[in-house]
C-alpha cells in the first residue's frame, strides 16, 4: 500500500506540470494582459507598462516564464526564488502587494481559520456533497427495492430533471420561490455567517451530483439485486433489512464511491458559477474574476489547486476500493 501511495504520489508531478503548461499557453494565448482594462483599451501607458513588465518577469521569453513560475528562477542580485514547487503561487498582477496565497488561504482578523476564500469553497463543496449523499443514495436505494412502482418513476423524473437542467437555471428558481414569493431567505446575503444563507447554494451546487448519485445507486443496486449470494442470504431466512444493509448496500456502493472522490473535488472546484451567482467569496469567483482581469499568477495558482484537488480524490477513491472490497488487491 505504501508503495502503492508514493507512486501515485510520484505521477501527480508530471500531471501537474502537464496541467501548468497547458493553462500557461492557453492565458497568453488570450487577448488582452494583466495592464488593460479591456481588450485594446490601456490602463497604464507604455512606459508603465514596461516598468510592471520587467518588475513581475513579462519582458523574459515565455519558457523562461513557465520554468521560473513552476521551478524557480534567479532574481537580479543572483539570488533563486523558488516557485510553484516550494509552494510560492507568486505575486498577483491586479492586487498589488499581495501573494496568491495569501489571497486564497488568508484569513479575516478576528475570523476561524476556515474563514478563507478556500475555506468557503470547500465548507460550500462539502455540504453540496452531504446533500448529494443523504439525498441521492436513499433514494436510489428506495427506487431499486420499488422497481416499476410509481416511487421508481418519481425518483428517475427527479433525477433526470437534475441531470439535465444546468444549477445556475435550478439556482434561479429556488431564488423566486424561496427568497422572492416565501421570502425564506434572502436574495442577496448580507453576511455569510449565518448557516440559512449557504441553503440554496450548497442545494444547487449539489443538484447535479445527487441526481447522478441517484441513478448511480439504483442501478449498482439492481445489479447487485440479482447476484446468486443475495438470493442464498434470502434462502437461509435472514431478514430483509440484514439483506439489504450488509449484503446489498455495501457492494452496490462500490461504484458511487468511484465517483464521490471526484465529485468532492468538482464541487469544491467547479462552483465558478454559483459563487459567481450569489456573491459567494469563494475561489471560485476569485478565479473568474482573475480571467477577466488576465491575472496570469491567480489564474496558474488557482488551476494549480484545483488539480492537486482533483488528483488526491482520485487517489483517496484507489484506496477506498481495498476497505470496500476485500477482493480487490493492490499489488
């Protein structure tokens, strides 16, 4: 297992590289830079923009760029500033005097340490996935047991409406009857200290994923419904309830757990549009906001995480297989 672990650990390094080079090129292939306004309109005027081109390394070629932001590179007095690799996600262009860390992880004076832009996502993230899991696999276990009955086609129409309608649509319906027509929330939050403002975003931030959850559990269920093991366990008299949370449940949550991993991580990362939505001051919106101000540092540090996210639920599910599945072997 500890084999196991370092080499995956190993071959994140290549991916994230991969990934840093793939959304380097992309960012300086989009028009515009971090000194205009908007595109063709100046913010600064040319002798400005060469001093701030020169201060933050723009004026160097772009593979020295790459390797001075992923690597590290030396200063003019000779000194080697380390990169991304020893955790230094630089300096960001637009807010000036302040480190992309320190704008992902710093935290409010007087506020808990998960007061952080990345601490919002990632609360947001896990109670969408909380939702999503307390939702979606009851549910798809009642639709497995009721199969063909109204309760089946109840739970696949609601899945299907999840699946396909995009959250943001989901996000402005709960908004009119829940904030303007039952006036149970607020439209726009004043403050997100209150548990009753992170409802309606962590319901549509995980809309999606509990529907996908669901059907995923419904037809795990099934197919473990008809496996010759549970027909003995029904044989030799043990009681319908033992059958399905021993026998049935804990096989069918194999491939739900292949996708919870991932799933945690898209939802941490991929609340672009929610948070953009309902104001929320998580990552995800200081990322877009990044992409529209050409950002280049924000937008490498911030896809960065995003992929080491991603990365370690994938590996935490690889394990997760060996606890459920005493067959599966990691060799």
């Amino acid at each position: 297992m500890t084999r196991f672990i370092t080499r995956r650990l190993l071959w994140m390094i290549p991916v994230l590289i991969v990934v840093t080079l793939v959304t380097f090129l992309l960012m300086h292939a989009a028009p515009g830079g971090p000194w205009d306004r908007a595109p063709g309109t100046r913010q600064v005027d040319p002798a400005t923009q060469e001093m701030l081109n020169h201060q933050f390394g723009l004026d160097k070629p772009m593979w020295r760029q790459f390797v001075a932001y992923t690597f590290g590179d030396f200063d003019e007095e000779g000194k080697f500033v380390c990169g991304a690799a020893c955790g230094n996600l630089g300096p960001s262009y637009r807010q000036r005097g302040r480190t992309v860390q320190e704008i992902l992880f710093s935290v409010p004076e007087g506020k808990p340490i998960w007061a952080s832009r990345f601490g919002y996502s990632v609360r947001l993230g896990v109670l969408a996935l909380l939702f999503a899991l307390f939702v979606g696999i009851p549910a798809g276990i009642i639709a497995a047991l009721k199969q063909n009955t109204w309760i089946d086609y109840l739970s696949a129409l609601i899945a299907n409406i999840g699946v396909s309608v995009p959250n943001f649509v989901i996000g402005i319906y709960l908004i009119i009857i829940f904030g303007v027509l039952l006036h149970w929330v607020n439209v726009v939050p004043r403050s997100w200290d209150n548990l009753k403002a992170w409802i309606i975003p962590a319901l549509v931030l995980g809309s999606g994923t509990m529907a996908f959850t669901a059907r995923l559990t419904r037809s795990a269920m099934i197919e473990v419904m008809r496996q010759d093991y549970i027909r003995t366990a029904r044989a030799k008299g043990l009681r319908e309830i033992v059958v399905v949370s021993r026998h049935m449940f804990k096989n069918a949550l194999i491939p739900v757990v292949t996708v919870l991993g991932p799933a945690l991580a898209g939802l941490v990362t991929g609340s672009f549009i929610i948070e953009t939505m309902f104001g929320f001051p998580g990552v995800g919106r200081e990322y877009v906001q990044a992409i529209s101000n050409r950002d280049y540092s924000m937008i490498l540090g911030s896809t960065l995480l995003f992929g080491v996210l991603i990365a370690l639920s994938n590996l935490s599910v690889d394990i997760l297989y060996g606890v459920l599945d005493p067959r599966i072997r990691i060799e």
